[in-house]
C-alpha cells in the first residue's frame, strides 16, 4: 500500500526576515547613493545617465523587497503549508488554496531555477494582494513565469523536494 504524501509546515522565522529586510533596505540606499554620486559629482551625459539609472533601479528593487520582507516577518502562523487541502503561501494568501485552483511549474532561467505557480481566482476567491505583490506578480507576468514564486527560504528543503511534493497532489502544468 502506497503511503499517503507527506504534509510540509514551515514555521515563519521573523528573524530571518527582518536580517532579509535590513539587507534590502541596505540595497536601497545605496541605489539612492549611486543616483546621488552620479548626478551631482557627474559631468559626462553618459556616466550620470548610468549612475542614475542604475541607482534609481537599484532603489526601487531593495526597496519593494525591503517591504515584502518586513511584511513577511509580521506573519502569524505558517509561513508555508502543503497538504492534502491545497497550498498555503502566507505571503500571497490567508487561506488554504485548494489544489484545483493551482497551476505551477518549475521554472529554469539564466541564473537558476524557481517553482512559479498562479491561483485561478474564480475557483479560489479574491486575493487580497498587497502593492508589493501586485508588482511583482505584474512583473513575473511580464518575463512569462506564472504570477507567484514559492518561497524556499527556511523551508529546509531544496526546489526539486518541494517539487516531489507539489507533484504528490498536483501534476505540474505543460504550459
């Protein structure tokens, strides 16, 4: 008799966000101290045209991670749970998604790999999504991935484990 697939529950480590969250918003100001050097120490069109655009960039990636992981450390409960009832990504949702409402796939890209998936609304009810995760689910959409990534930190599992797992209760979309 083939044993039942296994329940993973990931405990949420504020901790470890708010030293993510430190880091980003590290990142951040030194987006906003490129784009400060460049402008007023610049005299070249092309240097300050770099450096402001390199630190305007910068900026605004350490900053929309620096908020998503100070939210993520404000999680009561799991910050991941999956089972037999569906998926639950603390991050995205407050509830368990039920599996039917679930697409994923494992994703390979030019600097490694993620598990994206996406949450058919009309099965799973509205999300309330905040901006952060609005903007990175626009921009996931953009490069052609699904609109959210599975979260592995902490999760003391690699992606090809939780892929095993995912699969033990949803194949993996083709598409």
């Amino acid at each position: 008799m083939d044993s039942p697939p296994l329940t993973l529950v990931v405990p949420n480590s504020p901790f470890t966000a708010r030293a993510f969250g430190v880091f980003w918003a590290a990142e951040a100001l030194l987006g906003l101290a490129f784009a400060t050097y460049g402008v007023t120490l610049g005299e070249e069109g092309w240097f300050v045209a770099t450096m402001l655009g390199l630190g305007v960039f910068l900026a605004l990636i350490g900053a929309l991670l620096a908020v998503l992981s100070f939210s993520r450390a404000r999680i009561k409960g799991p910050l991941l749970a999956i089972g037999p009832e569906g998926l639950r990504d603390s991050g995205v949702a407050d509830r368990v998604i039920p599996w039917p409402a679930i697409s994923w796939r494992y994703v390979i890209y030019f600097r490694g790999a993620a598990i994206m998936y996406d949450i058919d609304e009309r099965l799973a009810g509205p999300l309330a999504l905040s901006l952060p995760h609005r903007i990175l689910a626009a921009m996931n959409r953009a490069l052609g991935y699904g609109r959210f990534s599975l979260m592995t930190m902490g999760t003391g599992k690699s992606l090809e484990e939780l892929s095993r797992l995912l699969s033990a209760y949803k194949p993996e979309s083709q598409s």
